[in-house]
C-alpha cells in the first residue's frame, strides 16, 4: 500500500477516539486567539514561535508546558471553542465517536469555575453531532500530583453533572502517586454509576505495580496506556480473563519514551489482547491526530488487517450501548470489505 493509499485508507476508516485530553488539542493560532480574548500577554506572537518552544524529553517536561498552555482558557467560550475545534478535526479524520478527558482541576485550581469548564465542553458536544454528525462523551479525570481529599471534592463538585459525564480517569505525573492514593474516590466514584479508567504510562517507575493495582484494587473498565502488561504474563492473563482494553498513544510515546510501542502494539494484537490507537495530546505532539497514529504504525510494519483491528477494537471496548457499538463495529467491517 503506497503512502497515499495508506493515508486515505485510514482517513476513511471509522474509527473511536478513546484517549484525547481536550486541553492537549490547544493548538497555537487557538492559544493566541483565546489569549487575545481574555487579555493575557504571552511570549509567542505565532503559531511558529509557540511550536519551537515545545521540547519534551518524557513525561515530566512534557507536563510542564501542557499546565501553562491552559492558562489562556478562562471562560465558558474558551471550552467550547476548543472542544468544537478538535470534534470537526477529529470528525475529518474518521472518528464516529470520541470519549473526551477533561482536567477540571487544571482550572478550578486557577480559579475557573467547574461549571464553566463542563458547560463549555458540554455544548460543544451537543453542536459536534448536530452539525458534524460525531458522537462524543466526556470522561472526567483527577490529576495524580494533587491530593486524593481534592479528587474528592471534585467529584463531589461534579455530582450535579453527572448526567454529562460517562466515566472519570486518572492522569497527571505518575512518580509517588499509585492508583491505590485514589482508591476511596474511585470507589465512590462507580458507586455513582461512572466508568473507571487509569493511566498506566509507559516505562515509568513502578509500572507493573500500578498495573497490578488498577486491576486488583480499583477494578477499572480500561486501561489507558498500559503497554508495559507484557512484561507480566500473570498480568496478560489477567486482563484477557476480564476483557480489559487498552487505549495506547503511539506518537506521544515516540515524543516522551524511546519509540512508538508500535512492536508493542502488534504483540497485544497477536496476544488476543484489545489496543487501541489514539492521539493523547495532538497539539503538542507535532499536531498528529487519531489518523496519524494509525499510519505511523503502518509505516512501523502492521498490516492493513491489524489497522482493521485496531478500528474495531476502538468501539468495542468504547463505553457504548450495545447497539451503538454493533452498528459501529459493522461500519468498519463494511468498509474494510469494500475499501
């Protein structure tokens, strides 16, 4: 498959965006606009100045510019601008549905409202169907490097909303913060009838322990990230048993760990296990969306059928109703049938 063929094969795949924080598809002419709107001065006066700045190494760094990006959404507006710009990306490249982490803590701890924050994303959800015809949920996450008792309250805070809000997740720094620092407000958490997902990133400090404890302890739906379980075959076990996917992010690996993980990807297929791609924070990773990360594997040397796979696994672990799902699943076959 040549390189064009490959591009618009994927392009047209449809395909679920399981891992996507919102605040990470910030691009640069969005952050000068919303800074322009809300009078705050930044050191960058283009798009290119503020991409020649990104300089990630690994996660740490990486962490460092995503916070101060945020700095420049202040109002309800602000949410829905940046939330209708990635739903009409992402619906350009064959995403039919998306399941959306948004960082509440990133703003309320700067003095942003939590209801501006969900109004904002809320609406442009609604607007993403109705004119682009992509379905899209939220799921909202704690952040790791602050303190369970703040988890808490934010979930407290979130209560009135949970209507809009599928699950809740976990993300943010990993070192000294394990899944078990969060286990209460994940308990209550699925006691008000949210999804559970964790961050499990790659190659940090502790990984498999964390691994081991979102699937002991906090007994979570999905995994995001988590290529590290093929290091414990008890742990490949585990997750075959209970039919745990996982949402992994090739090209923001590429930026803070050695590769892709697309070698990686390919075993969990061969495994039986159920990957997933997604784009994770596509502003600041060259501006490589959800398609993107599929042609990057391809290049890496997985075929047209795992792409295929990949594409189906999307849906059937995404937090749908069954029908949902089925009609999904049958688009990708469709296509995969005639393309």
């Amino acid at each position: 498959m040549g390189d064009n063929e490959l591009a618009a094969f994927v392009q047209g795949l449809p395909k679920a965006e399981l891992h996507l924080h919102i605040e990470g598809t910030l691009e640069p002419e969005l952050k000068l606009e919303l800074a322009r709107r809300n009078g705050i001065s930044l050191p960058y006066s283009t798009p290119e100045e503020i991409r020649a700045a990104y300089s990630f190494h690994d996660l740490t760094s990486f962490l460092v510019g995503y916070y101060d990006g945020m700095n420049v959404m202040r109002g309800e507006e602000d949410f829905y601008d940046l939330a209708l710009a990635y739903l009409r990306k992402a619906s350009s490249q064959g995403v039919r549905y998306a399941e959306i982490f948004f960082d509440p803590q990133a703003h309320t701890s700067r003095g942003v409202p939590f209801p501006v924050v969900v109004r904002g994303l809320r609406r442009a959800l609604v607007d993403g169907r109705r004119l682009l015809g992509i379905r899209a949920e939220l799921i909202m996450c704690f952040l790791r490097d602050f303190s369970a008792e703040y988890a808490m309250a934010t979930l407290m805070e979130a209560l009135p909303f949970k209507d809009w809000i599928l699950g809740v997740g976990l993300d943010s720094d990993e070192r000294d913060n394990p899944p078990v620092k969060f286990a209460a407000v994940f308990a209550r958490a699925r006691a008000e009838g949210f999804f559970l997902t964790m961050h499990c990133d790659v190659d940090q400090q502790d990984t498999a322990e964390n691994l081991r404890q979102v699937l002991e302890v906090i007994g979570v739906d999905r995994i995001d990230h988590g290529v590290n379980v093929l290091e414990s075959p008890a742990l490949v076990s585990a997750v075959l048993e209970r039919g745990i996917g996982f949402t992994v992010c090739p090209v923001s690996n590429g930026f803070v760990t050695d590769g892709l993980k697309a070698l990686e990807v390919k075993r969990m297929l061969e495994l039986g296990l159920k990957p997933t791609l997604n784009s994770d924070d596509p502003a600041y990773f060259a501006g490589k969306y959800v398609a993107d990360n599929f042609v990057a594997v391809a290049e890496a040397g997985l075929s047209r059928s795992e792409l295929v796979q990949l594409a189906r696994n999307s849906f059937e672990i995404a937090w749908l109703p069954d029908s949902a799902r089925h009609t999904f699943v049958a688009e990708v076959d469709a296509y995969a049938g005639g393309a």
